[in-house]
C-alpha cells in the first residue's frame, strides 16, 4: 500500500431529540475498534493510515432537532478546516495520528 495514502471517516450521530443518546458511546466505540484494527493492520509503525473523525451534534434550532451541523456540507467544510490548522471545529472525537494532516493536500 502506497505509504502516501491515508483514509479519513467523517461521522456524525443521526438527528436525535437529544445530544446525547442511549447507544452512542457503544457506536463510537466500535469504530474506534475499527479504525484501530485497520492501523494495526496496514499501518507503518507510529504512522495512521486510517483516521476517524466525529462530530458532535449541535441544535438546530430551524428544526428542532440535535444533529451535525450542516450534515455532509458541514462535515467536509470542517474538514478541511481541520486540515488548515482550525481548532475550533465540531470534530470532537479524533483518532489516528494527528501530524500527518499539515501534510494533507
């Protein structure tokens, strides 16, 4: 595998009637569980191949509803924030190891 390569997840919970709900942690978990067996895996030592990113909802106030901002707009405006130097994103969960995105083009 071309050691240039990385593969990012962007997620989001689904629209809730709440920020935080019953079985979110055990989703978020295994994709952590996921992303880390992938790494483990296919990664060159120290150096993540694989990356997820998630974002915690926000209310909506339009509709009602907790959700991720902008949903998939958002995610990838965000993203590439992310990979600009933003701190200020609603990425709240990031795995994988963070000094290969200022290389990211």
């Amino acid at each position: 595998m071309d050691p240039q390569i990385h593969f990012a997840l962007l997620s989001d919970f689904v629209d809730a009637p709440e920020r935080d709900m019953p079985g979110d942690a055990e989703l978020l978990e295994a994709a952590r569980t996921g992303i880390d067996a992938l790494n483990e895996r296919f990664g060159a030592g120290d150096e993540s191949r694989f990356f997820l990113f998630h974002r915690t909802r926000q209310w909506n106030e339009r509709d009602q509803i907790w959700m991720g901002w902008e949903r998939k707009r958002g995610k990838v405006e965000e993203f590439n924030r992310l990979l600009r130097g933003a701190k200020d994103t609603s990425f709240a969960v990031q795995i994988g190891s963070p000094h290969v995105l200022p290389m990211v083009r």
